[in-house]
C-alpha cells in the first residue's frame, strides 16, 4: 500500500516560498493547455505537500462555450475536465471551478494571484512547485520505436521567435530522418482531439516538440522529451528534458537529428531523473 514519505515531503516544503503554502489559486484562463496544466499542478503538488485543500479558481476572458479556433475539436475547458481526470489524486485534496466573462484588469496583466515562481532554495529531489503527474492506473505500455512529435507551424496565432525552431519544411525534413532510422513518428497539434493526443503521449518512447502546446502532458507522464528552444524558459518547465538550445541570434540546424537513437538514449537517461523524483514522494508498505 502506497504512503507518503513524510520526510521527503517535508523537505520539499521547506524548500519553497511561503507564498506558495497558501489555500487558493486564481489563474487568468489562456487557450493554451500548458498554462491550464501549470495551474493543475500547481494545486496538486501544493496540496500533497502541504496536506492541506486547494482551491484553484480559473477565471475567463470568455464564455463557456467559446473556442479560441473554429477546428478546435474541443474547448479548452473540455481539455481541462478531460485530463483532469487522469491526475493522482491521492493525498491530495483540490477543489476546482470555473468563472466566465471575467473583467478584471488586475489579473489579467498579473496572470496569477498567490503563487511565485522563486524557490527558497534548491532540494536534492529537484523538485519544484510545478511538478505533478499522472496517476499510475491510466499508463499504458510504451509502443517500441514510437515517437511523437508537436511543432508550432499550424498555430492560430504565429508565436514567439524562440518558440519557432525550425519553418513546416524544416520540421518536414526532422520527420523524415526520424523515419528513414527505423522510427514511427505521429504527429499531433492543437487540432487534434484530446484523447488522442492522451493516448498517443502515453504509449510513445519518446516526445520531439517545440517549447509549448502539449509539453505538460509529456512532462506529467514523466517520457522522455527532446525540446527546441531559443529560451531558458524551457528549462523552467521541462528541466530534465533533452533540450536543444542555440542562441537567439542562431538557427536549429536538421543536422541534429542525424544518429537519433543516441538523442532518445540521452533523452532517456535526463528523464531518470524526472521518475525517480516521483517514486521519493512515496513509500510502499
């Protein structure tokens, strides 16, 4: 029977800013999945490790039934309700709800109320406040030699420069010499429904991706990830990611997916990490 490890969940609360220890959550709602699953697990890590309830209060510049793009198969608040679900839950206490047509200014150039990205200091768990994961009954077995792949080129809205690694032909180009060694690369984006994207995530080897769009689902299943970024954002959000950074000033050059499975084997290796901070959180006895 799984149990907390109280001393492991005591240093990692000591650890953070005290700001963090407080009962209540108000996030600005955004479209993008990884900004709704950064609030989720900013709850559940918060609760668990201060054993306390959380109230997560998201607050949208919208209605209910608003969806960001008119081929979006679901919105955003379907998204949420859907991966809920699959979030370990035990020891954990978090009660969420949902305000619609927002108008407050404050929040909307805060973002957020009650929470600081800052540690107090490091812990030898690495373990920092935006870390949570899926629970154990929803994983599936790792199809061999199945990557998935996300890139931001069919985006509503065109991002930020760092988050534009490589153009479509570019991107193009990485999945075909994916291919060409022995690799079955699916490729998923914004458009794709929820539940495929769940399943695709959970059953490859490994993610290729551009910084954003489904990253926190990689990230909550603990796989293996390889990120193109200009930014050190990256390493704030997946920090045990392998992650191919180049300056700003400088290009990703298609170059680095020649001898791929060496990447994925250092992708793997980094990931140890990510699970065996999880595997501290508990006991079994």
């Amino acid at each position: 029977m799984k149990q907390i490890n109280q001393k492991v969940r005591r240093e990692i609360g000591s650890s953070m800013n005290f700001d963090n220890n407080i009962p209540w959550l108000v996030i600005k709602g955004t479209p993008g999945i990884g900004d709704a699953m950064y609030a989720l697990n900013l709850a559940y890590n918060r609760s668990f490790i201060f054993q306390t309830k959380i109230n997560l209060s998201f607050k949208w510049y919208h209605s209910r039934s608003f969806n960001y793009h008119m081929e979006d198969p679901e919105t955003i608040i379907q998204k949420i309700n859907y991966l809920q679900k699959f979030y370990e839950k035990e020891f954990t206490k978090v009660k969420i709800d949902h305000t619609f047509n927002e108008t407050s200014t404050q929040l909307w150039v805060d973002r957020h109320q009650n929470y600081h990205r800052r540690m107090l200091r490091n812990n030898c768990y690495t373990f920092k406040y935006n870390d949570w994961h899926f629970a154990d009954w929803c994983r599936k077995e790792v199809i061999p030699k199945k990557i998935v792949m996300w890139n931001q080129t069919g985006n509503a809205n065109l991002p930020r420069p760092y988050k534009r690694p490589f153009d479509r032909e570019a991107w193009t180009r990485a999945k075909d010499l994916m291919d060409m060694q022995g690799w079955d690369v699916t490729e998923i984006d914004y458009r794709t429904p929820i539940k495929e994207v769940f399943w695709h995530i959970n059953t490859c080897e490994c993610t290729v991706s551009y910084e954003g769009m489904w990253h926190y689902v990689a990230k909550n299943f603990q796989k293996p990830m390889i990120v193109l970024t200009k930014d050190l954002i990256t390493k704030h959000h997946t920090p045990n990611a392998m992650i191919y950074q180049v300056p700003k000033r400088l290009e990703h050059k298609i170059e680095y997916f020649y001898r791929f499975d060496k990447k994925v084997q250092r992708a793997k290796d980094y990931n140890k990490v990510e699970v065996d901070k999880f595997k501290a959180l508990y006991n079994e006895g």
